[in-house]
C-alpha cells in the first residue's frame, strides 16, 4: 500500500474480475483509491477471450487507462511451489500503464 504522504491517483483504471474470491479484495482497492477523486464512474464491459492477459493489455490500452487492477489466486502446483500463472507476467511485460496485483491471502490451512 502507499505511504500516507504519497498520491496514488488514476484517471482511468481497468479493473479486472473473473468471479472469484478475490473481485470483492480488489473492488474495495479500486474504490477506495477512486474515493480520493471528486468523480468517478464505473462502466462494466464484459470481455471473453482465450487469452485473458492480451484481452486485458487490449482493454487497458483501448481505454487509455492509467492503472490495471487484476487478482492473483494463492494457487500452489504439484510439488508444492507457488504458481502464478501466464496472465499476471504477461500483463506487467505488456500493460501500457500502472499495474495492481492483488494475491489472495494464504489459505490458513496452506499457511
């Protein structure tokens, strides 16, 4: 999170949900922050696309956001190690602007 003396301000932001627990986390970030501004707006678009990251980049640079705001699943693969997926690299290679990363806490019976 930012330092209390420090603005982190948007003008436009991508905020990307995919029905999972983390949407409720990373809406709460977004408001939050936007509750900062004097106005803001929400104007939902639902994308479909084989490749979330690439869909995510093309909706961010077609909306000339500023911020992408997107969550990580605390996902571990066999053998035990953390795994953070194609979309999240991808997306801080190729976003044409600030990115958000939102990972999901530990499950306590992970922890």
């Amino acid at each position: 999170m930012p330092k209390p003396d420090q603005t982190v301000a948007f003008r436009r932001a991508v905020v990307a949900l995919n029905g999972g627990p983390s949407d409720g986390r990373i809406v709460r970030l977004a408001a939050g922050v936007a509750r900062e501004e004097c106005q803001y707006k929400i104007e939902p678009v639902l994308l479909q696309a084989r490749d979330v990251g690439a869909a995510l980049v093309d909706e961010a640079t077609e909306q000339e956001a500023d911020m992408l705001i997107l969550g990580l699943p605390y996902r571990k693969r066999f053998g035990g190690d953390f795994a953070i997926g194609r979309t999240v690299p991808y997306v801080l290679k190729n976003a044409p602007c600030a990115v958000w990363v939102v990972r999901e806490p530990i499950p306590e019976e992970s922890a």
